[in-house]
C-alpha cells in the first residue's frame, strides 16, 4: 500500500460494464522527503485508481497496486491496476533513531 494525493478524475467514453457506478481519479503518489514536508507536493508517477470513497482532490489516499487491488471485488474479475483503499485523515512521520546526522 502507498499513499497518494488525487489530482483529478478520468472519464471513459464508452466505459467498461464492470466499472459502471465506479469513478476513477488520478492519483500521484507522495514521496517521503514530500510527506515529511507536509508541503502538500506528491512527487511520484501519476496513475489511474479505483475510487469508491469518494475522496476529492487534493486528498491523500492511501491506494493498492497490482492484484490486490482487484480483492474488494471478489470473486468478481474487474480489470482494475489501483484501488483507493482509504482516505489519510493524518500524518505522523517519526524521524529514524540511531542515524548521525539524519533530518526529517
């Protein structure tokens, strides 16, 4: 699981059966020098997601890759590669004990 700011929405024309009802964001995923920042900045390759919270943009989500995200629909086969699996409501990122010279 990686963790990922919306930045907007994808609308397919004509859309798959399996993903009718469904929307799909683009998701970009944080960097940790970023969420150590909290500068809002997420850093990583954009991709397409399954959304079914609802989340806005500029929310950070928590989201699955690969097969697992296809696990909500079980047995159910929908061809999805991304899965908003939660909404962060915060963040707490501890500094790493034990390295000399290390800021976070």
């Amino acid at each position: 699981m990686r963790l990922g700011i919306v930045r907007g929405s994808v609308v397919l024309n004509p859309a798959l059966a399996s993903f009718t009802g469904r929307r799909l964001v683009v998701v970009e995923p944080v960097t940790i020098a970023n969420a150590c920042a909290k500068n809002g900045c997420g850093g990583g390759k954009a991709l397409v997601a399954l959304d079914e919270l609802g989340a806005a943009v500029g929310q950070m989500v928590a989201f699955t890759e690969g097969r697992e995200a296809s696990n909500p629909f079980w047995p159910a086969q929908v061809a999805v590669d991304a899965y908003c699996a939660l909404i962060v409501d915060s963040l707490q990122i501890e500094p790493e004990q034990g390295r000399a010279g290390s800021e976070v």
